[in-house]
C-alpha cells in the first residue's frame, strides 16, 4: 500500500530551459532597437481631421478646412490640384505658407506684413 507523503508539486515546475528561450527572445528584440537606432514612426499632423479638405484664402495667408463634399466658403478657395498640403509642414504646407491665389487664380506671393 502506498501513502502521499504530504509533498505537493506544483501544475508548472519550474524549468530553466523556458527562461532561455525567453532571454533568448529579449536579446534579439535589444539588438533590433540596437541596429536601428531606436528608430519610431514619426508623427505627421495632418493639416485636416479626417473627412475633411484644405481650403486657401483668396488674396490672404489663411486657410481652413471643409467637409468632404461641401463648397469653400466665400473668400476661400481650393488648392490647386497636386499641391493640396496633406501634412503640417510639407513639401505643399510650406510652399503654400508664402503664397497664395488671387481672385483669379493666379498664384501670387505673400506680402511679408502677414
């Protein structure tokens, strides 16, 4: 007849080889980060909320944004196609922060008082 001694093991017994595999996974997630530089996404503001367009002042240094679908409103109008600013300084955000349209259309530069 056997009898329990009273000893109990634990359901998960620890095991180095576990450890290993996990020091393994950690070292080659530091050399990653390492070889990269540490290098995140970078964040670009987007000069509108989604659903939304950029719109330009007419004969003035200012901007806004309009809901998809809708018309500019009066004294605004849009970007010319291909030159539409997408992120806050951008390629188009920065050549559109020294000029502008006139009532005609044509792109005119802005003077230095703004």
């Amino acid at each position: 007849m056997s009898t329990s001694r009273g000893i109990s093991r634990p359901t998960t017994a620890f095991r180095p080889g576990r450890f290993q595999a996990v020091g393994g996974a950690l070292a080659g997630t530091a050399a990653v980060v390492a070889l990269t530089g540490c290098a995140a996404p970078k964040y670009q503001e987007h000069v509108c909320s989604r659903g939304e367009y950029p719109v330009l002042q007419v004969n003035g240094p200012g901007g806004d944004c309009v809901a998809n679908g809708g018309e500019p409103p009066a004294g605004y109008t849009r970007y010319p196609e291909g030159e539409v600013p997408q992120q806050v300084n951008g390629k188009w955000d920065v050549y559109w922060s020294t000029r502008t349209l006139d009532e005609d259309g044509n792109v005119i530069d802005l003077p230095d008082v703004y």
